[in-house]
C-alpha cells in the first residue's frame, strides 16, 4: 500500500479530499485540557504554530502529563491566546480532524463533572464512542476523479470504447467517485479504471470513509418507500395530554413534562406524535427507553413513524456505534432511541427528549461516571431549551414530587385505551395456601388452579421470580453451615444447569457441596426458590405445555431475548417465567394470567427504595395481563398481603401508595425531600479502610460544623454487603435540603482527603444503590 496522501507511482496520484484548514486571522497558542483522570481542572498548554490552525475546542491533542515521560491524551476544553502565567508544555499532535463533542455537549459533560464529582475527561472519554475516538466505521476505499485537461499529458493517448465511456461517466462529476461505485454504475472492472490512471488521464487516491451499517444502510435504501404508518386518531384524555407539549414544542424552550398514565394507556402514541411534530419542525429527537425494551417490536413502531431512526442498543459493535455517532452529528438521523448512553447522541438540532419508563433504575450507571440518564437528560434539554417529556406508569418519587411542586407538569391518563379494563389483580396469602405434602412448592395450589383454566381457554402465562438460579440458599443443618462465596460476604446460589455454586455478585464458582466443609455432615440441604426450580416445577405440572424461561442465564446468547419474545408472541411457548427481563414494557395482548411467585423478595432489602422497587416491579408485571381484547388476571402470592406497597399494587393505585411512600420518606428525610451523597471507602485491609472511613466522615462533621452547613452525616458503617470481591467495605451518606450544599461540602472535603495507597473511595451522587 502506498501512504495515504502523497504522490507515489502513476496509479496512486494523490487528491485530498480535504480542503486546506480555512484562514483564521486568530490562531489559538494555547489551550485547555482534561484528562481522563478524576482530577477536577484543566491543564494549560502551549500550541505549537503549525498546529494551530487545527487545534479546536471538544478535539484530541497527545501531549506529555505529569512527570511521566509516557504521551497522554487530552480533550480540548479551551482554546485561546491568552498566555498564563507560568511556563506551561506544548502539546505534540492534534489527534482528530473534527470536534468529537459540540459546545452543547461539551456543557453537559462538564455539568457531568460538576454534579457527579468526577473528572470532566473522564466523563467525555465515557461520552465518546470507543469508535468514534478511533477509526471504526470507517474503511480504506479508493477514489478516481478526472484529471483536469492541464494535468493530462499534453499528446492525448488512445482510448478503448470500454475506457471512453468511463470517461463519460467522469465527466459531469465534479466530486471524486469511489472506484469500485464507479466500475458497477459502468458495468465494468476496476482494471478499465486503473488503466485510465496508467495512462495519466484520471487520478487516484485512497482515504478513508465511513461503512454504513447494515440497519442504517437499509434505511438509507427504503428513502423512496419509508412504509410510514398512520397515527392512531388520540382519544380524550390523550389530547388533553398532547396539547400543552405540542404547545411546548410551537414556543420552544425547556419545558419538563411528566406523562403519568396507566399500563397500556396510550403513552407511546403521544410520544411519537410528539417527535413528528418536532420533525415536521426540521428537528430532531432522543428517546430513552430501558435496554429491555429496545425489541424490534418497539423498534418498528418508532420507525413506523418516524422515518430514520437510528438506534443505539448495548450490543451494537464498535463500528456500528461510532458510525450511528457520526450519523446523528451530521443531521442525517431524525431519532435517535436507546439506554442510557443515548442521552449523549451528538444531534445539532435537538428538539425534544423522551424517557420512557423514567423510574427504572437502569438509567442510572454504577460505574463513574455515575450518572442517572434522566436527570443528564434534564439537564441537556435545559441547556438545548427544548421540551422533555417523562412518562411512566409508577414515576419515581422523585419526579413525582418534582411534579407536585411546580418544578415540572403532570400529565395524566387514567384509563386504558378503547376501555379495556385495568387487570384484576387477586392477593394469595400463602400463609393459609393448603400446604402439599412433601417438597415445597412454589406456586400454590391457587395458582395452579388459575394457570389450568387460563391454559385450557387458550391464553398464555407469564410468572415473575425475581431471583435466578435453582436453590438460592445451600446450608448444612448439623452445623449451620451457610455456604459462602469465598470473595465475597454472600451466600452462593446453586445453579443446576452449571452444575455449579455461583456467587451473584462477582461470579465466583465452586462445585456443588455433598459434604459439610465444617462439620463434614453429609445432610446438605439446598433451600430457596429460583427461576431453574421454578422452571422443573412448572415442566412437571404442565406436561403438555412449553415452558420457557428468560433471565440473564438463559438469555446470555445476542438475540436469544428477541427470539423467546417472538416464540411467546407466536403462541409456541405457553408459560413464560423469569426475573424482571419478563416484568416490563411487554405487549402480549394474549397474556390471560400473570402469576406473582414470591411478591416479597426485595421487600426487606435495607435500602430505602426498597418499597418503591416492589411497587413498581409488581404494578409493571400486573401490566402485561388483559392488554388484548380477552381480560387478564394477576394473582400475587405473598406472604405480607397487608403490606402497603401491595396492596396498593393490587389496587393499582400508585397515588395512594406515592402520597403514603412520599410521608415515609418525609419523616425520615430520605430523598425526595433530602438530597443524598453516599460514599463508599473499600480495602482489602479491614483495619485500613475502617480508619480511612472514620477519618472522612469526621472531615465531612468537622467541615459542616465549622461552616455551619445543615448537611446530615450518617455512618459510617459497614456496607450491606460488607465484602466483595475480596474488599471490605463502609459507606456513609451525606443529606442536605439544597444540592449545592451537599456539593459545596464535598468539593471542600474531598479536595483534601487522600487515603492512603491500601484504600479507594467512591463518591455516589443521588445513589441508586445502596448495598
Ligand atoms: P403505553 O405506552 O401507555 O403502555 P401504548 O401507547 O403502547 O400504551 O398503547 C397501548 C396500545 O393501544 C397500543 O397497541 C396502541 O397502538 C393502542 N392505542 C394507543 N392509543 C390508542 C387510541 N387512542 N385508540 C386505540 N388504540 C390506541
Ligand atoms: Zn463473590
């Protein structure tokens, strides 16, 4: 291969495609950099004079960091001519072409920064495609052009009739054309092509351009039929419901929205009503949805109506992210609809966001930066000025109450649509279940019962278990011996289809037990209820149906998630069970029974959203019954039925349970009501970090006391899960009214705390988990 841009032999003349950089009459000798380090400022340096010219805010630069003689990479955050005052490093390369951030982005990543106490290039360097930042999506292609009469020989050689028509064919062109394009528009090879380059009559050079992938590629070749689907005439109460964000849309400006409406009540359709109208307006959109619910099923619906939709799922490669990336910046996408990170999508012309089931806690990241994607989002559309619409069937609290206090508008729907009834949802006491003899079951005699009729009339089941596995608790009942991981302070679950002891959170696996490793009894018991036991129970009721199960074992596999959902939807499976994967955003209008094995699991979890997880799981999986023409029937079995948060679940009632919820939170000045900050000190020395923890809480009371800021110190104290993954941990929260006196105090704090080289800590911002 020849090098990219130079002039080497006949057939390998050089064109850049690129124009020269334009003439600035104010080069920038210095800029701004970050890193992606938790480090909270910008570094200075110098630029170089002939890299002046590219140097540009939201690029890369190489350039030396610290002492080390290693390069580093930083992000350009400013560009300018004022020189500092000390002596400051110059950088060495200008690392992109483009910007990869606009100053939109670039204003939210450093809001990122500020809020969620991290490192401004850490957060751009999580925001950035991995191939955005390289060279993925792209591919090495050739380019011909013809050469102008003057850079032609000057006695013209003879032509082929092949090579006279691909001259034809360049004539009119005024942009260089890919080799191999050409050569099948002619109808001809590439060697008619590279003969032409031979005799001096057309130029050749390589560069690099972007592969479309194949879901866009498709999009781009059914321009002339875009299959657009009509929108479904809205009905009362989705009017209502519209009006004042179609409104927001015509005015412009941030406008924050939250559409509470029932399962099944016709959210969507005011969402994509919505993002037509921002189109009609020449903008664009971002739609959030939880990674679950990105199946082609939603996918389609979007695309249905919305013409060129790029979408941005866990599982795309490197290539395809960077090229919906480069999409997205270009204007060519209209709507971009993912998880999480689709709150980042480059659009230049944003006009309106959508977060679709905006309490699920998967929009919140567990790993820095730790960031919730709606509250980014509500930031961005703040920063863009553009509306932004919530929508759930159980708001988190937190936006409930942000709602009911101004700082956004509720908006409701009540009903279903075309007055299909809510569920009936029936509560079984499994305290007064009819015990069968011998093994405990898992589902009661009750369930079953329903399961038979609601099988026989031809419908399906669907059955949540939040807990995977076969037996979730292995004990020895001579000793008491409660098997462990060996990392961690958890006990293992036994997987039957790994044959293995697995711990849930760090993965660790050891063989299954037959022998005490304490006492050396060999009467190991294996208790508790998981989805693989549940899934050999349900085979050995129903013999003549298909049972299939779905969570993260059985659904490890890309696709396998979509191809169980189209079985299901097909009619080909008959019981559908499994963890929360089945709980959301399902549409199966054939579902007649929705069946709760274990209402309680997560109830006593020590955390205080622990109440509002279940609420929400059990009013979510109630949801997905009754949602076509024949009625559904949820039967919850539990053993606390006069727990609040289900039986307002069963009463489909979220404003009850919110109002009761929001007083609890009230009087213990949890969040909504106080903002939190939870930090986490971990070492694989227990001494260590129990002392690291002491001292920073300490900090934090001594530096609230002096400055008299009403920040609350709770802790520390060991974590829930006091080992994990071979380290011990502590936490503490911090909790204030205002937000800014929460930062104020840790910005203080922190700024000069250092552990030593044994500890590590974490800050948490509005934490989501609490273990
Ligand atoms: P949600 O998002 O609230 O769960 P959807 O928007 O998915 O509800 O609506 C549920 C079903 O009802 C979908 O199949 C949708 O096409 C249909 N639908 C929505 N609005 C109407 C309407 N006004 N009349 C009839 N059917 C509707
Ligand atoms: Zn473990």
């Amino acid at each position: 291969m020849a090098s990219e841009r130079g002039w080497t032999d006949p057939t390998e003349r050089s064109l850049p495609l690129a124009a020269l950089p334009r003439y600035s009459p104010r080069m920038n000798a210095f800029a701004e950099l970050v890193f992606d380090r938790p480090l909270d400022h910008a570094f200075s340096y110098s630029v170089p004079l002939e890299l002046q010219p590219q140097v540009a805010v939201g690029k890369r630069v190489r350039c030396q960091f610290g002492r080390g003689e290693k390069a580093s990479i930083g992000y350009v955050v400013a560009a300018h001519n004022t020189a500092p005052e000390r002596e400051v490093k110059p950088i060495d390369a200008v690392l992109d072409d483009e910007a990869l951030v606009d100053d939109q982005l670039l204003a939210l990543t450093r809001w990122m920064a500020d809020y969620y106490l991290c490192g401004w290039g850490q957060v751009l360097h999580a925001v950035v495609p991995a191939g955005v930042r390289g060279t993925a999506g792209t591919r090495n292609a050739s380019f011909v052009q013809l050469l102008p009469r003057e850079q032609q020989p000057t006695v013209l050689p003879g032509v082929t009739p092949r090579q006279k028509q691909l001259l034809d064919a360049l004539k009119d062109r005024t942009e260089p054309v890919e080799m191999a394009v050409l050569a099948k528009e002619v109808g001809c090879t590439t060697a008619v092509i590279n003969a032409l380059v031979l005799k001096g009559l057309i130029g050749k050079f390589h560069d690099r351009i972007e592969k479309l992938p194949a879901t866009l590629q498709a999009i781009e070749d059914a321009v002339e039929v875009p299959h657009l689907t009509e929108a479904i005439p809205m009905n009362a109460d989705q009017q209502a419901a519209y009006a004042p964000i179609r409104a927001a849309i015509a005015e412009g400006g941030f406008r924050p929205f939250l559409l509470h409406g029932v399962t099944g009540s016709g959210k969507t359709e005011i969402y994509l009503q919505a993002i037509q109208e921002v189109i009609r307006r020449g903008r664009e959109a971002i739609v959030l949805v939880p990674e679950i619910s990105l199946t082609p099923q939603t996918i389609e619906r979007f695309r249905g109506r919305c013409g060129r939709v790029a979408v941005l799922h866990s599982n795309l490669t490197e290539a395809e992210r960077a090229s919906y990336w480069r999409h997205a910046a270009t204007g060519r996408v209209q709507v971009v609809v993912g998880a999480r990170s689709a709150v980042f999508a480059p659009t230049r012309n944003l006009g309106l966001i959508v977060i679709d089931e905006e309490h699920e806690t998967s929009f919140k990241q567990e790993t820095t930066p730790r960031y919730h994607a709606r509250d980014v989002a509500l930031q961005r559309a703040k920063l863009a000025g553009v509306p932004i619409i919530l929508g759930s069937a159980t708001p988190g609290l937190e936006s409930w109450h942000a709602a009911h206090t101004g700082a956004s508008t509720l908006l409701q729907l009540p009903l279903r649509v075309a007055g299909r009834p809510m569920p009936a949802v029936q509560l079984i006491d499994m305290r007064h279940e009819p015990r069968s003899p011998g093994q405990p079951r898992a589902v009661g005699s009750t369930l079953e019962r329903h399961m038979r009729s609601a099988l026989a009339a031809k419908g399906q089941a669907i059955l949540l278990l939040n807990r995977r596995g076969f037996s979730t608790h292995i004990h020895c009942p001579t000793c008491g011996y409660v098997s462990q991981c060996l990392h961690c302070d958890l006990s293992l679950t036994f997987h039957r289809d790994r044959a293995a002891l697995v711990c849930h959170y760090c993965g660790w696996e050891t063989l299954p037990l037959t022998q005490c490793p304490k006492c050396e009894g060999t009467a190991i018991r294996y208790q508790g209820l998981g989805t693989e036991k549940l899934q050999a129970e349900l085979e050995r009721l129903f013999p003549q149906y298909v049972v299939q199960r779905m969570d993260s074992d059985t659904m490890t596999k890309s696709g396998s998630h979509q191809r169980v959902l189209e079985a299901f939807r097909a009619g080909s499976i008959h019981i559908l069970l499994g963890t929360q994967m089945i709980a959301k955003g399902l549409d199966f209008p054939n579902v007649t029974l929705v069946g709760v094995v274990n209402a309680d699991v997560g109830l006593n979890l020590p955390d205080f959203r622990a109440a509002e997880r279940t609420f929400q799981l059990l009013a979510q999986v109630a949801g997905r019954a009754g949602r076509g023409d024949k009625p559904g029937l949820v039967m919850v079995q539990t053993h606390t039925p006069d727990h609040p948060c289900i039986g307002f679940a069963a009463k489909h009632d979220y404003t009850a349970f919110a109002d009761l919820e929001l007083a609890f939170r009230r009087e213990h000045q949890y969040p909504p009501y106080q903002k939190m900050a939870r930090l986490i000190v971990r070492s694989e020395q227990q001494d260590a970090a129990y002392a690291f923890a002491t001292q920073l809480a300490g900090s934090f009371k001594t530096a609230t006391a002096r400055s008299q800021l009403a920040v609350r110190v709770l802790g520390p104290a060991e974590c829930p899960v006091f080992k994990l993954q071979d380290y011990y941990r502590f936490h503490f929260q911090l909790q204030a009214v205002e937000s800014a006196t929460l930062h104020r105090v840790l910005r203080e704090v922190l700024s000069v705390s250092k552990p030593t080289s044994a500890v590590e800590y974490q800050v948490d911002v509005d934490p989501y988990s609490m273990m």
